[in-house]
C-alpha cells in the first residue's frame, strides 16, 4: 500500500554522536576488558549449555554472567525453539499464553503488549540481551529461544522492565558444521507461512547462517490479512581460540490488518458481534521497515576471565492507523481513530567483563559493565476528522460490514487524516550506564547476589506543534540483592529484592510536558520468596511469592509542592513444572495467582484473578508423537476501579500430532481451540474487547539437512 506524504516524514537524519564523547565512552569500554581484575583466581567459570535450564552464557543473554536457572534469584521462564515448534506457536502472544505470571494486553491490535505481572509494556523487549523497544509484532523465525525474567529488572537492563522483561536469543552461525532446514505450514483461516535456516562453514574459523521467512497472515475476522518478510544473515569469525566475533544483519518488513476487539454492554464484550469487525479495510493498516545491524565481540583472557563489547545500530520505520470503536448505546456505535507514524534510531554500545576470583574460600563471579544509549525518535499523530460532525467522532449503526460512508441518520460521510494535527514532537535521549553485580558462593548451600546500576537518563522532547520543547535529566541507583540457600546441588531457596524506574516520558518517548519535566520518574520494588528444584537434569519445578509495589512522584495542584503516593501494588505466587517425566512423556505446567490495588484503592485492570496452563507431548513410538494442552484465564477487568466491567473467564484446548517421515523429513498437525469456545483475551479500552480465534488447524512439513 501507499502512504500519504504526511504519513511518513523525513523529520531527521540521525545525528552522529560527537567524536571525543565516542573516544572516551570506546576507552572506558576498553579499559573493563583488557585489564580484568588482578585478584587470585582459581576455578573455571562454567560454561553449562542445557537448553531449557541455563541462560545461555555463550552469547550475549539476558543475565550475561553464565548462571544456572537454579541459581538465579528471580522466577524465569525458557522457552526453547523446539517448544515453539512443537506448540506451534507463531507469535510473542501464544508464548505469552503459557507462560505463568504474564499475560497478553491488546497492544492497540498493532505491537506486542505483555502484562508482567500486573504492570502492561510494549518496550521491554530484548534481543540478545539488547534493547528492543519499537512497537510491532516480532517474529520467531531466527530465535534459538525466549527467556522471560519476572520482577524489575533496571541493573542489568536499565529503566523500564518494570514487572519484567522478554529477551529473545537468535541463532548464530557456527563454525565448523553445515547444516540447515525449512518449514511450511498453512492453516484453515488461510494463512501460510515458510522458514529457512542455513549454517554453511567458510572456512577453517568462519562460518555463515541465513535465516529467513515469509508469513501470509490470515485469521477469523473480517478483513483481516497481512504480511510479513524477515531475512537475517549472521557470521562468526573465529579470530583466535580466545576470540570470536559475531556480525548479524536482520531486515523486517511486515503489513497487517489492524482490529481493535467488539463493544461492551452491560459489563462485558457483546457476544453478538464477534463476526463483526469495527474497522475499514482501507484505513485500518500498520507497517514496519526496519534495519537492524549487530557485532558482539567475545574474548576469554583465561580460563577465569572473559569479556564483551556488543554494537547495535538499528532504524525502524513504524506507521499505524485505526478507527475504532469509542462508544456504544446498545443500538449506535460511536467510531474514532488516528494516524501515528514513527521513526526511531537508535546506537547502542555496552562492554562486559566477567571474573571469576576468589577470596579465602569464597568465590566471586563478578561482573562490571558499561553501556551508551543513542535514540533519535520522530512521532506524530493525526486524529479522524469526519465530515459530517468535523470532530474527530461519528456515529453508525452496526452492520457486518460496517459501512462508514452513511452515518446514523442517513446522512453521507467521510473521514481523513490530514485536518486534525493532535501532536508532532521530536525526541533526543541519550543514556549512560554502569553497573556491578557480585554472585558470591560464601561456601557449598550459601550463595549471594548483589549489585547496583547507576542511570543518567537525559532527555529533549521537542513539541514542534507548539514551538516548545522540555527536557530533563534523571540519575538514578537500581539495587539488587538476593540470597540463595541450597540444601542440595539440586533445591535452592531464595529470597530477592530488585528495584526499577521508568522516567515521565514514558516508554516511547513521544511527549514530555513541562508539568511532568519537574517530576521525578516511577520507582517498582519487587521482594520475591521462591524455591526451585531440580527433580532430574531434565524436570524443573518453581515456585515463587512476589510482593510488588509503585511509588509515584505527583505535584499537589493547590501547593504545587512535590510528594509522593502508592501507585499500583501487586502480589501473587507462580508455580511453574517443565521437562521429561521420563523418556516418552513431556510437560509444562503453570499456574498463577495475583491480587492487585491502584493508587485509588481500587482493583487494577488486566490482572486475571487465576492463570493455569498445561502442555503435554507423549512419543507413542520413534516416529508417531502426540500433544495435548490447555490455557485458562480467569475473570480480569478491563479498566482500572471498574469491577462491573470484565473480560469472562476462559478455557481453550489445543492439541497436535507428530509423524517422522524419515530421519530428515517430518509431518506435524496442530489444532488450536479444539472446543471453538468464544472468548476474549484482552481489551484495551471499554469498548475494544479482542475476539478470540475459533478452531484453527495447522499442518506443516519440516526437511532437515
């Protein structure tokens, strides 16, 4: 499709971070990973890779020190590729689903949108342990697996990450094999979709990896369809047996459909209406370009010591546009909506070191890091502007398909996305970071974690609407500390605190006003009581309590003296049982519980008051496999100190079917709502309730080689 002019503005080219600021920042980087720490060392830092129990401690990750899942204290979630294949899963949304302590928010029917326990975010995503903030859909295509980390998370991540944060690990090339496969699938709404993934050795030391995917996009609604390409090429070079370089481009484009769910009545979605989709065709589309290019430069300096210097440089070309449904009688449906194109760059540059030392009999692995921030974002928004009301609202009866050509009295209509300019602001944020952790092993059953990360958040918001712009600048310490008792190798209890922020200016970026320029940003606690246990090497159990709670900074509007008050608290417990029962027989099993109150004392939206989830493959013989599973969710609310206004509970049954062919060829078959039970997952706002996919069923063909 085409997109007006004004739809995609070249507000600015991307202002190279000056030379000396650049010199100074590389110097730092380079001092932490050529002069590792001169204390004794003894012992080699373990280098565990067990898919599904380890945060993978051979790239840059999410926790960036090589810890086993027993020994981190935080509850965490892996989610390998083979699960992904195995449930069928397509999106960030169906890991969501059975993944304890999370749940799916609407995302306003255009970006990833995840509740981490209690707290709804579109910008704590992560790639390879790097930011990823942009609001879209991300792709599953080139990822060797999902890491999901729950609590605030600001010392290794920094602002934001406030209820917990999605890392995705991608594949890299390796060297010295050569291998490769494809997938096809197609499904009964009518949507396909292919990947391909190829390692080819180059030489003795170097080697190549494409990934690449195209998806038709097709589901039970109205209008829906879209695209998506991605094509991500990666290369290793061995430089030496201490030293290994990794290079990765990845290029996106994807198109789709944007719907934004059915009204409510009397309290809940209108079930009338589920075939009904409240939006135009030709109006309702979002897009994404992006560029993305990476470099990760690995060196042990003994068998004790290593470090990292990671490079991101990334440019995202994002439009969205919409009408909605904004309000309902019981008879008219008032529509609404918005234009909002963005463009972001962004240069990212951190450094690691991590030693491995002792003192006496302790043994320390420390690790010391820096990172720089570069974002450039550009942002406007247009709002409807109807004809016939010349407001940016219109109201219709409800017809499948809508029509909005003719507005409720039978008057004839139109609506553009050029008269009514709501904002247009430019953003500068630069971000400077350091932080230390230190996970202690004081002897066998006691162990200790404990850090601090300081922040200077400094940011310029140019309201170019108005001619004004603001700017602020926040320095803030995240602490972290936990302590972890194992009575056995395999049981560990622990108990944890963490804190995080998030500035005024909000995830995106896209305002400051001067008002919230003099406040200070949010701050969330998090103290967590868990234990984990280790049944086998390949069954994993955990359970968790977590108590988290927001402080805000507010200006009286009488005194216009600064205070503080309680925003959200939220608290629960998760237990989650993954791996192999035994050799035939594999499960996943979470279950979670939370209560929540806002500032006002009331009960907090998107926080189902039970989530249980089950997924069970059994090898009935070497070539002949099953699976079977369920996701419940219970009540929640669709805005906050609403309870009269809920999303139903649920229950949906997925099942599937494996078949290998041969040894390179293999059949896989899922079906997804085996019940065709009608329910709705989230909601953005009163009147935007998603409907869920009916039955679906999948087939798809994988060749290895």
């Amino acid at each position: 499709m085409e997109i007006s002019n004004h739809s995609k503005p070249k507000f600015w080219v991307s202002q190279a971070i000056s030379l000396p600021s650049l010199i100074v920042y590389l110097t730092i980087c380079l001092t932490l990973l050529i002069s590792p720490l001169a204390f004794a060392q003894v012992d080699e830092i373990e280098e565990v890779i067990v898919k599904g129990n380890v945060l993978y401690s051979d790239q840059v990750n999410a926790l960036k020190t090589p810890v086993e899942v027993i020994d981190v204290p935080q509850t965490v979630s892996i989610i390998t590729d083979e699960d992904i294949r195995k449930q069928g899963f397509r999106q960030i949304g169906d890991i969501i689903r059975y993944t304890p302590g999370v749940n799916t928010s609407q995302g306003e029917g255009h970006r990833d949108a995840v509740v981490f326990r209690g707290v709804r975010s579109t910008a704590d995503f992560y790639q390879d342990g790097v930011r990823d903030d942009v609001q879209y859909y991300r792709s599953l295509y080139n990822i060797d697996q999902v890491e999901i980390l729950r609590g605030p998370n600001a010392l290794l991540f920094g602002r934001g990450g406030t209820g917990g944060i999605l890392n995705r690990v991608t594949k890299k090339a390796k060297v010295g094999e050569n291998f490769g496969s494809f997938d096809f699938g197609i499904d009964s709404f009518g949507g396909s979709d292919l990947a391909a993934d190829y390692n080819v050795e180059t030489g003795t030391n170097t080697a190549l990896r494409f990934n690449i995917h195209s998806d038709a996009l097709e589901n039970h609604r109205d209008h829906y369809d879209g695209d998506r390409l991605g094509f991500n090429p990666t290369m290793r070079v061995e430089l030496s047996s201490a030293t290994t370089l990794d290079l990765s481009y990845e290029y996106a484009d994807h198109e789709r459909f944007i719907d934004r769910g059915v009204p409510t009545m009397n309290g809940e979605p209108v079930e009338a209406f589920e075939k009904v989709t409240f939006g135009d065709p030709k109006i309702n589309t979002t897009t994404l370009e992006a560029d993305i290019f990476r470099g990760s430069l690995n060196h042990d300096f003994s068998d004790t010591s290593k470090g990292v210097i990671s490079i991101t440089s990334s440019e995202f070309e994002k439009m969205y546009r919409n009408l909605y449904a904004s309000g309902y009688d019981g008879t008219l449906v008032t529509m609404d909506g918005y234009e909002d194109p963005t463009e972001r760059e962004n240069f990212i540059l951190s450094a690691n070191l991590i030693n491995e030392l002792t003192f006496g009999s302790t043994k320390h692995t420390l690790l010391v890091g820096t990172e720089m921030i570069d974002t450039e974002n550009a942002n406007l928004r247009y709002d409807t502007y109807w004809s016939t009301t010349q407001k940016d609202k219109e109201s219709f009866k409800i017809t499948r398909p809508m029509d909005f050509s003719v507005n409720s009295d039978g008057v004839a209509t139109s609506v553009d996305f050029t008269t009514k300019l709501k904002s247009k602001t430019e953003s500068d944020i630069e971000v400077t970071s350091f932080y230390i952790q230190d996970q202690i092993d004081v002897n066998e059953n006691l162990k200790l974690m404990l850090g601090a990360r300081v922040d200077t958040f400094d940011i310029t918001v140019k309201d170019i609407k108005s001619g004004t712009s603001q700017s602020r600048e926040d320095d803030e310490v995240s602490p972290r500390a936990g302590v972890i008792f194992k009575p056995a190798d395999n049981v560990s209890w622990y108990v944890s605190y963490s804190e995080s922020f998030l500035p005024r200016s909000g995830e995106q970026f896209k305002k400051l006003t001067a008002d919230a320029a003099r406040l200070d940003p949010d701050v969330f606690e998090n103290t967590e009581f868990g234990v984990k246990w280790s049944i086998t090497p390949s069954l994993y159990f955990t359970a968790a309590y977590f108590d988290s709670e927001q402080t805000q900074a507010v200006r009286d509007s009488e005194t216009g003296e600064n205070s503080e008050i309680v925003g959200l608290q939220v608290d629960g417990f998760e237990l989650e049982l993954k791996g192999d029962v035994n050799e035939k027989l594999s499960i996943a099993v979470g279950v979670t519980s939370m209560d929540g109150e806002t500032s006002s004392g009331g009960e907090p939206r998107e926080i189902p008051d039970t989530q249980a989830s089950l997924w069970a493959t059994y090898q009935v013989n070497d070539r002949f496999g099953l699976g079977f599973g369920f996701t419940h969710q219970g009540e929640s609310n669709i805005s906050n100190n609403k309870p009269g206004l809920v999303l139903p509970d649920y229950t949906r049954v997925d099942l599937a079917a494996y078949y290998m062919i041969s040894d390179e060829w293999s059949m896989q078959f899922n079906v997804e709502n085996l019940t065709d039970e009608l329910y709705f997952p989230h909601s953005h706002s009163t009147h935007q309730a998603s409907v869920g996919e009916p039955m679906n069923a999948r087939i798809s063909i994988r060749r290895n080689f």
